[in-house]
C-alpha cells in the first residue's frame, strides 16, 4: 500500500465502513462560483428584495428539513437546526448584508458571502477549537442562501444523488443539510477533510451510529467518486483503494465484531457476578439522547455519566433555559433503569466558551477557566443548571449530581455551599426537588487523588475520571504524537493511587466508579477488580465485553494480581504480566480484544 492511501484523523463511532466513494459537493465549490457584479441605483431594493426571499426560503428549507427527520433524530439533536434560523435571524448579519447592498450597490449573492467571510475570518483567528468547529453552521448556512439566491435547490441536488450499493460520504463537512441522504441504509460510514469530536458531523455520525473518521484535512482531494474505502473509527483512520488482502481483513473484523456482539448481547440479560458471587455494577456513560437506547439494549445497570455539555453545544453561542435543561433530564428519567448520574457543564479547554466569556481569552485553556471553576464564576450559568437537576430530582430519586474537575476541600465547600443557596431558593418559591439528593465529584486531578479520604468525608459518592486523571498525573497530552508513548494506564504511580481512592471509598462507607476509558477497556478489567473497584461505567456497547471478563474471574484471584502488580517499579513489566493473567483467565481474552479494540 502507497502511504498516499492511508490518512489518519479522529474516529467517531467505532465500527469499520466499507463502500464506494460518493463525494459531496463542497461549499466552496459555490463559492468560488458566485457571481459579482454592480447594480444600478434604481435596482438596489429590488436586489434587498432577492436577499431577504432567499433568506426566507432558506427558513423554510430548515424547517421542512427539521420536520423531515424528527422521527430520526431526538429533540437535542434537532437543535442543530434551530441554531441556524437563530443565525438567520441575528441582526447584525442581516444588517451588515443590507448596508453592503446599499453602500456599495453590489449584488446580493456577492454582498451577503462577502459579509459571511468577515464573520468566518472573526472566528478562524479565534484559539478555540469548539468555537472553530462551529464554523461548520456558518458554512452550511452560507451555502444554502447562495444556493437560493443563484436558484439553485440543494434539497434537490441531494435527493438526486442514487444510492444503491454501500456508500462512503466523502466530503469537506457534513452539514445538517446533508440529514436526508444520511438515512439511505446504503450509507456504511463517513469521511470529512474537516471536523472534531464536538462537531456536527460528529453528533450526526454518532446520532445516526455511522462508522466516521473526521479531520482528515484533504480527503476529499485523495479519493475519486467510485473508489472503495475503508473507514475505520476504531483507530481514526481511512484505507483509500486497498488492496482486496486489505478488504478482506477489514470485512473479517467488521463481521468478527458484530458476530461477537451478538454472542456477547446474551450476556446482557444476566447478572454482572464474580465467580465467587460479588456484585459488580455496570454502567453507561453517555451524552446523546440517543445512547440511552443503546444502555438499555445492554442492559446497563444506570446512568454512570450523564455529560450535560451536549445540551450547551447544541445551542451554542447562546445558552441553554432552565426549561431546556429540565426537558432533557426529564427523557433520561423517564427512559433509564437505574440511576442517572449528571455532570455539570465540563466545557472548558479546547471546548472553551469564548462566545459566552465575552472577549476573555486564555493562555493555556485546559489548566485554566474550565468544568466547575467556570460554572463558580458564571454563575448565572451555574444556577440555571442546579435548579433544572434539582427539578428533575422530585421526579425520581435515582437522579444523582456530579461536579467535574474538583481539585479540593476548599473548592468543593464553595460549591456545596453555592448549591444549597440554590436548593434555598427553590424551597423559597416552594419548587419541589429531592431534599436528599446524593452529590459526588470527579476525581482527576492530581490534588483531590492524593486527598480521598479528605473528599470522601464531604460527599455521597466518587467518580474517578482516568482520562484526565492520567494526564494531569503524568503531565502528558495524550494527542500529542511526539510524547504520547508516555501515556501509562498502568504506570506504578497511577495505580498506586487508584488504590487509595478505592480504599478511601470504603473506609468511609461510599461508593466509588469509574468513567474513564479504563472502565470499558477489557485490558485493565482483572487489575481494577483487584485494586477494589465495583462500579464501572462506560461506553453503553462497551458493558457485554466487561460482563464477559467480570463473569470469567473470582475476586480472590484478582486480588492477587493486584497485589503482584504493586510490586513491579515500570510499565512494561505490569503490561505484561497483566496480558498474561488475561489469557489466562479470560480464555476468549484473546478474539474478544482483537475484535472490538
């Protein structure tokens, strides 16, 4: 294979796509074609005219649009389209069109894609990557308004796309205008030169559970309609052409995968017991509506995780009511078995407000303003989401409150504090809510790890959050290529730590989970039974795999390979004495890791 036909990007659902390559038309493709030219005086109002009929027929475009896929799409996800009539009707966008036409008597489709560049530009200069990825509105906006005004109909343009064989989308973005065509059952998977995690064509790829790898940066420029495709969302990565060795490979791991899910969904129906009879909690982690379909298909035992950021995202740059908030907890309770477990807003870092702070910037975003330090200086914002949870608490008392990123005794007695003002004034306009809500935080800094059982004292439960945490412990970023081998799950110091905080949970009579990555990764199941710990929670199809190795283990023996691991002093040596403990134990270890990681 030539490396030309290997790229590597961000993966989003992971699953493997194979099929053709259909290549979307690119917005810029319309914008390199616009025409420009000048009107006469007495023709300015006629070309005002033509702007705002466009922009009202683009209106009506999204709203037929958003009808069209309310049987597909939850209510968050349709948001999306709500933010984009919102930015038809900002003013200062129709104002500047307006003022261009009159100024400079120049026509409309030229006037009002010259205005959407300045904005564009405004936000490309921006050091945020979340609001950059908003980007993707403005374009999709933008195009649709020039496709009106030069009479050109892009629902159209999509509906005469055929699709009879499975289908790779290859394109700049995915834009919520592309929906329609995403629900052709022929579509196998997505690829964009464009894209993050928080994207739309992220949400969508998730939304829809399209295999999608994102941020490939010329893709399109790479592939020809028809060639086939590879897209693997497991390793972020796309094969152009392979080779028919390369296809087969690829096909035996999509049907390896799904013929071990399948064996693994019969696991779901039945209890998450040791051998020796000890109970081990299995819950899901997740942030699109959608997803709480797939826990309850696996059978998770609650709600682990609930990340409440989706809700801010999909109204994005403005913020999220009360009653918004409300809607979506209410959809949890009414559809989860089991508790349900919400994280306030964690946005921050590379998902940084900017929009909502105004013109405050930051040097080093993630170590900075983010998770609750922002929510105790907003909190305005704060409030508004602690009275939606404490709502949705009277409907059910499975409801649980999480905060993220608490570094100590002295942060978590403010925020502590800060909810019962809120919970105070609820009671003061008589605002049912469940007086006994349970509370926890996040453990993943460095600071609160080292201090469990000082933490423990203050709160209902633990959540340990191991993406984080290993960073912050290790001081390494996990996506940078240069350093990322330095990134040890199992790093002597780490699994030192996880220990106290699990001891630290049980000394103190609390329970104690973990979210990140760890929990729903079979490699570190054995070990973390061992080090104490009996509440996962992960990603929902992540749960059979985990019930699998959970099942196959005695408690007693995964103590010992704990206590074996405390013993060793590197990385390699606790790599590879668990790998041996997990053929050794988990017979299927072997075809159960291969097929899904």
């Amino acid at each position: 294979m030539s490396p030309e036909t290997l790229m590597r990007g961000t993966g989003v659902v992971p699953d493997v796509g194979l099929g053709r390559v259909v290549l979307l038309n690119n917005s810029q493709v319309i914008r390199e074609l616009i025409p420009f030219y000048c009107v006469l005086e007495e023709d300015i109002q006629t070309e005002l005219d033509r702007f705002l009929q466009a922009v009202k027929t683009t209106k009506q475009e999204i709203e037929e649009l958003k009808r069209s896929m309310s049987e597909k799409l939850s209510a968050s996800n349709l948001a999306i389209f709500d933010a984009h009539l919102l930015v038809l009707d900002d003013t200062l966008l129709m104002n500047r069109t307006i003022e261009h036409i009159k100024k400079h008597k120049h026509n409309a489709e030229h006037a009002f894609n010259t205005t959407m560049n300045e904005l564009l530009k405004q936000f490309s200069g921006i050091d945020d990557a979340y609001l950059k990825d908003k980007t993707e509105d403005l374009h999709d906006i933008s195009s649709r308004v020039v496709h009106n005004l030069m009479h050109k109909d892009k629902l159209k343009e999509i509906d005469s796309i055929v699709i009879t064989e499975p289908t790779v989308l290859v394109a700049q973005v995915i834009h919520p205008s592309d929906l329609k065509l995403l629900s052709n059952p022929n579509i196998v998977g997505i690829a964009t030169d464009l894209g993050g995690k928080t994207t739309h064509t992220a949400i969508i790829a998730k939304a829809l559970g399209l295999p999608a790898v994102v941020g490939l940066h010329d893709v399109t420029r790479n592939t020809d309609e028809g060639d086939m495709i590879i897209v693997d969302g497991v390793e972020g990565q796309v094969l152009i052409r392979p080779t028919e060795r390369e296809i087969s490979q690829y096909r035996q791991k999509h049907d390896m995968r799904v013929q071990l899910m399948s064996e693994l969904k019969l696991l779901s129906d039945l209890n998450s017991v040791t051998l020796d009879g000890v109970p081990v909690s299995l819950l899901a982690n997740i942030e699109l509506e959608e997803e709480v379909e797939k826990a309850r298909f696996f059978n998770a035992d609650g709600i682990g995780l609930y990340r409440s950021e989706f809700i801010f995202l999909t109204v994005a740059p403005n913020l999220p009511t009360e009653e918004q908030h409300l809607d979506v907890y209410k959809n949890l309770v009414e559809n989860v078995k089991g508790e349900i477990v919400i994280r306030t807003l964690d946005l921050g870092g590379e998902k940084f407000f900017h929009e909502v702070l105004e013109t405050f910037s930051q040097q080093n975003p993630v170590l900075g303003l983010r998770a609750v330090r922002f929510c105790m200086k907003r909190k305005d914002i704060f409030r508004t989401q602690l009275r939606a949870i404490l709502r949705a608490s009277a409907l059910s008392d499975q409801v649980r409150l999480m905060f993220p990123l608490i570094s100590g005794t002295d942060e978590l007695e403010s925020v502590l504090d800060f909810l019962e003002t809120v919970k105070s004034e609820l009671d003061a306009e008589r605002i049912p809510f469940n007086h006994n809500l349970k509370t926890g935080i996040m453990i993943e800094v460095p600071s609160a790890a080292a201090i469990p059982d000082l933490l423990a004292q203050r709160v209902d439960f633990l959540s340990v959050g191991t993406n984080d945490l290993i960073q912050y412990f290790l001081a390494i970023d996990r996506t940078n290529d240069e350093i990322n081998y330095l990134y040890q799950p199992l790093h002597p110091g780490l699994i030192r730590v996880l220990r106290d905080i699990f001891e630290a949970g049980s000394e103190h009579d609390i329970r104690v989970s973990l979210c990140g990555e760890m929990a729903g990764n079979p490699s570190f199941t054995l070990l973390l039974l061992g080090l104490g710990l009996r509440e996962f929670s992960m990603t929902p199809s992540s749960i059979p795999v985990i019930k699998k190795i959970v099942s196959s283990v005695s408690t007693d023996i995964c103590r010992k390979i704990a206590a074996e691991t405390l013993k060793m002093d590197t990385s390699m040596a606790i790599e590879a004495y668990i790998a041996e403990m997990n053929s050794k134990f988990v017979p299927e270890f072997g075809r159960i890791f291969k097929s899904l990681f």
